[in-house]
C-alpha cells in the first residue's frame, strides 16, 4: 500500500472499493487489502496523502441506485474520516457508471472486503510541500529540493 501511495504522483487518483467492486475488471493495478474494511483503509490512506487543494472536487463516494439523495451508514464514516484527517473537502456522490468511469482511470484500485453496500470511494492525491510532508518523505529532501527519501 505504502508503495502505491507512494509511485502516485499529484492528480492521480486511488479506488478504495467493497467487496461487491468488479476491481480486477477495471483496468488499474489491484492491491489486495482482504480482511479489511474500506473506513480502515481509508484513514491508512490519508495518514500518509494529501488530497489535492488545486481542484473543485478531490473524493467521491458512489451513489445509491435508485436514490441518489440517500447516504449510506459507510459513506457517512467516510466523509467524517474525510474531514478529520484531510480537511475540509467533501465526498462527492457521483452516479453508479460514472464511477465505474473513474475509477478505470485510477491509478490503482484497493480492493477491500468491506460488505456495507455502496462502500467504495475514489481520491484525488494532492502535494507535498513544506508544511504537508508524510512520514514516507523525510523532511530534510524538501530542505534539499529532492522528493525522495535519502538513502
């Protein structure tokens, strides 16, 4: 996972889907997260990556079918994971296909075993920076002007 996070560079984006997602399908490369539910791997996931600041809309979240105004427990837990641990930005409903769409664009899909229906969400990774670093850049490459770690 941490070497996924890591070869994304700023714009690409990264699928966190349930059990239910057709991930081997899509397209992007699938890491396999079984065992784990898609609220677990997403607060691993913003522990180590900025959302992208430059752009309108940075997540999204797959709407109900049928009920587009509905908002599923999961998808509830990711907005508030959202919030906590990336800021202010919203997780965007986006039609059933039109995530499908997306996500064949992504730059990689986790494929979870998260049950709850409609558990599936796509980020937007933002930019390190002075002041945004991660533990997976040490801080003293920004001071040197590199964006790898020294080894």
């Amino acid at each position: 996972m941490l070497h996924a996070i890591r070869t994304m560079g700023h714009g690409d984006e990264i699928v966190i889907a349930d059990a239910n997602f057709p991930a081997s399908t899509m397209g992007p490369t699938v890491v396999r997260a079984d065992g784990i539910g898609a609220p677990s791997i997403l607060e691993a996931i913003l522990a180590h990556m900025p959302l992208d600041t430059f752009v309108d809309e940075a997540a999204w979240r797959m709407e109900v079918v049928g009920d587009p105004t509905a908002v599923p427990a999961v998808c509830v837990k990711f907005q508030s994971l959202v919030k906590k641990l990336a800021g202010d930005f919203e997780v965007m409903p986006i039609e059933r296909f039109a995530f499908y769409e997306r996500a064949r664009s992504a730059a990689y899909i986790v494929a979870t075993t998260e049950f709850q229906l409609y558990g599936n969400i796509i980020l937007k990774k933002g930019s390190f920076g002075p002041g945004n670093s991660s533990p997976l850049i040490a801080t003293e490459d920004f001071q040197i002007g590199l964006d790898i770690p020294n080894l």
